[in-house]
C-alpha cells in the first residue's frame, strides 16, 4: 500500500502560492499601490491584493517595500483630503459638502471631535477635529 504525504508538511514554507513571486511583480505592486493611494482612495478598495496580503510581502520582502515610499504615499492620500477640506471651505470648489468631507475625514483618517469645557461656569463649547493615533495591531484585532 502507498504511503500518503501529510499535506501539512509538504506546504511550509513554500513559494508555490504567491501570486507575486519575483521582485518585478513585487515593484508593480507596489507602484500601483503607491498610485493608488496616493490618489486619495481606501486601502479597502485595492484591488489588485487585499491588504493582508500586501502587508504579508511588505513584512516578507522589506526591501522591495520600502516603509519611506508607502508612508509618503499615505501622507500623499491624506494631502488629497485636507486640500479638498480647505478648497472647498474657502468657496473654491462648487457645490462643496462639508458634511460629506467631514464623514470622509472621521472615517478615512479616524478623526474625531474634541469638545473643551470652561471650568469658571461659563460653558464654553469648542469643537476641533483630532487624528486619533491607532496602533494597526490594535484595529486587526478588532
């Protein structure tokens, strides 16, 4: 009788599934994430990888995914957002929804409102939006 592989051992730590097997697959992912992102648009609406398997190459092969470039990338996106806020604030784009740019920023960047109280009674309400710094671990977890 023939003796039967165990599956298990036969798949670790093999390359045989990886869509993006060579260093020039690797670079054009990583382009078209780059302009992808930088465009303004989710990390969520990435299509040609989801975001777990983009973040297991970026942690596998650092050098083809150098964390300067994505964070640019990543300020890049948020640049897209804050210039649309301001623009539009200041009457230079028609039909501007500041309700609509507000969901986008609490959603997109984590933004959050900040009321401040006066404590002599006199109730003074203010309202800022602050960038809520999250750990990624802790929202994988979630």
């Amino acid at each position: 009788m023939k003796k039967q592989k165990r599956r298990g051992s036969y798949n670790i730590q093999n390359n045989f599934a990886e869509k993006f097997k060579t260093q020039i697959q690797r670079k054009k992912l990583l382009d078209e994430y780059i302009r992808h992102i930088s465009c303004g648009y989710s990390d969520k609406s990435f299509s040609v990888c989801d975001m777990d398997t983009f973040m297991h190459y970026c942690n596998k092969y650092p050098n083809d995914f150098p964390t300067d470039i994505i964070e640019r990338a990543k300020r890049e996106r948020l640049f897209f957002w804050e210039r649309i806020g301001i623009e539009g604030t200041t009457g230079k784009i028609p039909g501007y929804n500041s309700r609509s740019w507000e969901f986008n920023m609490k959603n997109r960047f984590r933004w959050s409102e900040k009321i401040e109280l006066e404590s002599r009674g006199n109730v003074v309400t203010s309202i800022s939006f602050v960038e809520r710094k999250t750990d990624s671990k802790v929202l994988k977890e979630k």
